[in-house]
C-alpha cells in the first residue's frame, strides 16, 4: 500500500513532468508563427527550461515508509503473541484450579466413604459380640438348668444330700445374683448404643430438614461444608443459631444457611426426648446435585 507521503511525491514529480513538456510544445508554437515556405531558415535559440525531478528523496520516502510498515508489523506481531501468552496462562489457570476442585471433591467423597466403612465394620464388631454374649448367656443358663435338675433328684434320693443341695442352691443363687447383674450391665451397654444411634438419627434428620428449607444463592458452590450450631428449647423451638468453626462459602451462602434455620422455626423433638440436647451441632453440605 502506497502511503501519502509517496503519492505526494509521485504526484509532484508527474506534474513536474507534464509542465516540461508543455512548455516546449509552446515555445515550438511561438517560433513557427510567422514561418514562410522559401524563407531561409534563421537559427533561433530556444531556452527551455527542465524541471529535475529528485527521484533520490522518492525513494527515501518510500525506504522510510516501508520501514514504518515493518515496524508496525512487527509489533503488531509482539502483540499477538503477548495475547496468545496471556490467553494460554489464563486456560493453564482454570485448568489447574478444575483439577483442583475435583481432587477435593474426589478426596471428601474418599473420607466419607472410609467412614461409612469404619461406622459399619464397628457396628458389625458389635453386633458379633452381643450375638457371642447372648449365645455364651444361653449356654450359662442352660447349664444352671441341668444343675438344678440334677440338684432336685439329688434331694429327693438322698436326704442325706440335704445340705450339699442347700450349698448348690446358695452357689446358684449367687451365680444367678451376678447373671442378673451381668445381663443389666450388658442391658446398659446396649441402651448406650441405642442411644448414640438415635443421636446419629437425631442430628441427621436436623440436618435434613434445615437443607430442605434452603433457597442456594447464585454464589454457593459444589463442595460446600460448614458446621451449624443451633440453640434450642425443651419442644424443639430454636432460640439462636450460628456457624461455628471453618466454612467454605462466601458471605451470600453463609447467611442463606443461617437463614434456613431460622425458616425451620422449631426443631424435630417428639420421640427423640432421650437424646435432646439443647446445643446441637450439625455439618450443611450441599455437593451440587
């Protein structure tokens, strides 16, 4: 492409040009106008004038021109490859803050499975062994049975035995004293268990019914996890609530949970008086499903 400066230049040089020639065809006019056929010819000095056109300066100016356009070619060209940088930076960035998220989110799916793996391994754990107690009790009692039967045809042969079977009697007594406090140790125990299991149930369903209350803002995301403290009276209602410990939403998402609690009103406490507590403490996760 011709710059203005060069067609400036060309412009000029052509006009230069076309005012030689029209100068000598005016002076050949001029001279032949009082021409006769058998005159001799005199000899008249014609001065003509030449226009010298600098082709140099032309050329310079299009040498300058031409370096001006490369120049600008080539920063343009920086230029594309500083975007192409910058835009192949920014895809490495997501990409990595992707992977990211999908380690953590890969690694709390693997920590909830190994404990559900732990929670039931223990709960079968516990279960054989009151399945063994409860079959090493059987045992126990069917063997004072066959005593006691052996004892009473003992009394009834020999009276003599009278006082050996008094002594089985006094020794069964005390077997049966410390079955019987064995069996309410064992029943203690159980109800223990029963208890924490009615905990778990308690607090998930606590947990269920404030999730099924949420309205998700526009901002939380996959992976949210914050531990939700909720003060309560005797009939479930809820007097304060709050989030206690490390959250991983923003401001919008945290005050959309506390206010899910506070819609929930009153808490579940029908059939879960053993377990009530007024401080309850519960994980609010949503995993984007």
């Amino acid at each position: 492409m011709i710059s203005l400066q060069e067609f400036n230049a060309m412009f000029r040089a052509v006009a230069a040009a076309l005012a030689v020639h029209v100068l000598m065809v005016a002076l050949i006019v001029i001279g032949t106008m009082d021409w006769q056929p058998f005159r001799q010819p005199q000899l008249t000095h014609i001065a003509i004038e030449a226009v010298i056109v600098d082709t140099s300066e032309i050329k310079k100016q299009r040498d300058e021109a031409r370096r001006a356009q490369e120049m600008e070619d080539r920063r343009r060209q920086r230029e594309e490859l500083l975007r192409q940088q910058r835009e192949r930076e920014a895809e490495q960035k997501q990409q990595a803050e992707e992977a990211a998220a999908r380690r953590e989110l890969e690694l709390e799916a693997q920590r909830k499975r190994e404990a559900q793996d732990r929670l039931m391994k223990l709960r079968q754990q516990r279960e054989r062994q009151l399945e063994e107690e409860r079959q090493k009790a059987l045992r126990e009692l069917d063997d004072i049975k066959r005593q006691r039967e052996e004892a009473e045809r003992n009394r009834k042969q020999e009276q003599e035995r009278l006082k050996q079977i008094q002594d089985i009697r006094e020794r069964e007594r005390q077997e049966d004293l410390e079955r019987q406090a064995l069996e309410q140790r064992r029943a203690q125990d159980f109800r223990a268990g029963q208890l924490a299991t009615e905990r778990e149930a308690y607090v998930a369903t606590i947990a269920s019914i404030v999730t099924g209350n949420w309205l998700r803002p526009p901002t939380a995301r996959a992976g949210l996890r914050c531990r939700v403290q909720v003060i309560q009276i005797p009939g479930g209602e809820i007097i304060s609530s709050s989030l206690v410990g490390r959250c991983n939403g923003d401001e919008a998402t945290q005050r959309s949970i506390l206010a899910a609690v506070e819609r929930t009103g009153s808490l579940p406490y029908r059939g879960f008086e053993d377990v009530f507590t007024r401080e309850i403490e519960f994980i609010f996760t949503y995993s984007g499903d």
